[in-house]
C-alpha cells in the first residue's frame, strides 16, 4: 500500500463530529475508492468523491482513545474488470438523522495501481484509517455482518487460537444461556475444536 497524505475531515464531518461531542451517536458506513485527484484546498469542501472505482463496507472499529477510532476495512479485485491508480480514499458515516455524509478524504502521496481480475489470481489491500471524532464513546463499534473480514481479523482470530492452543485448561463460555467449555486438541498433527456442555 503507498504511502498516504494526512486524513481530512469534511466540513460535514466537522459538524457531526459537534454532535458527537454533544452526546450524539454515529456509525461509520463505508469507505469508497477512488481514481480521483484532488488538491490539498478542495478536500475540506467535498460531499461526494467523483471517481469512485471500489468500495467497502467498515469490517472493525476500534476506539484507540478518547477522541480517535480505527476504521478498518480491505477490497480485492476479484470483480474489477478495470484497473485504476487508487489516488482517494473516502470515508462515510451517519448521524442520528440517518444522512450518510462524506466525513473524511485521504490522498495517497502516490497512488497504487489496483489491477483488475486476470481469472487466476485476486489481489487486494488491507486499510486501517485512524481518524478523530473527539468522542469516541458515542462512535458505534457495530459493523454490518455482511463486510469481508480482514488480514487484521483474521491475525486476532489466530492469536486467540494460539492462546488457547497454549492453555492447558479449556476456557468456560455462556452460549445462548448454556455453559459450554471450548478447548482444543491435535489430533493427527493438526489443532481440532472441543466443544463440552455442561449437563
């Protein structure tokens, strides 16, 4: 992934960030991909980014602190049937009113050329944008079950595995209102899930 400029909250997202700070709740929405280029003065000014070749649903929101979260999110090419020099990066979110606006714009210092799918092999990128919103608490973390997982969730699933793998005690879940310990074991070279409910 190229090197990207510094994030720029929209004049909308400057107001909702108000709300926010007011005790009002948000979600971000998407991020939307873009072959656009725009100078450093237009970015405050934007609602729509022009251009749009990909986007993506948010798969994980992370509060970082106080007043920033880390939206992240991936696309791949597996449906692109034209390439495109990724030059913007836009990210949607909605108020309580439900208007979905164009919070913040990223440019890439220099774009990365997404090529489009050869019918082999897919390719894709993985985005982490941090971003303020000077509350965070009223941010939702809720993301819609539909959105791709991303290398991020997958690496969390694996240390979670890793760390349970290592534990010799299987670890005690409430399932549904059933206790169930959930461990593991190899079995044949390979780790395999156990699942006990307590009778």
């Amino acid at each position: 992934m190229a090197k990207m400029k510094q994030t720029v909250i929209t004049n909308a997202g400057q107001s909702l960030m108000a709300k926010l700070i007011a005790g009002e709740k948000a979600t971000f929405t998407k991020v939307v991909f873009s072959s656009q280029v725009y100078t450093e003065g237009q970015l405050q000014t934007l609602s729509n980014i022009a251009g749009i070749k990909q986007e993506s649903l948010v798969s994980r929101i992370t509060r970082t602190n106080a007043s920033t979260v880390q939206v992240e999110t991936s696309i791949t090419n597996s449906e692109l049937t034209t390439g495109y020099y990724l030059n913007t990066i836009g990210l949607y979110a909605k108020g309580a009113d439900g208007v979905e606006i164009l919070y913040s714009v990223t440019m890439a210092e220099e774009a990365d050329y997404i090529p489009p799918f050869n019918g082999i092999t897919s390719t894709g990128i993985y985005i982490k944008l941090i971003t303020t919103v000077s509350n965070s608490v009223n941010v939702s973390v809720n993301v819609d079950p539909s959105a791709v997982a991303t290398i991020g969730d997958y690496n969390r699933m694996i240390e979670k595995l890793e760390y349970h793998l290592e534990s010799e005690t299987p670890h005690k879940y409430i399932v549904n209102g059933t206790k169930k310990f959930i461990g593991f074991e190899v079995f044949n070279g390979k780790p395999r899930l156990i699942i006990e409910e307590e009778i």
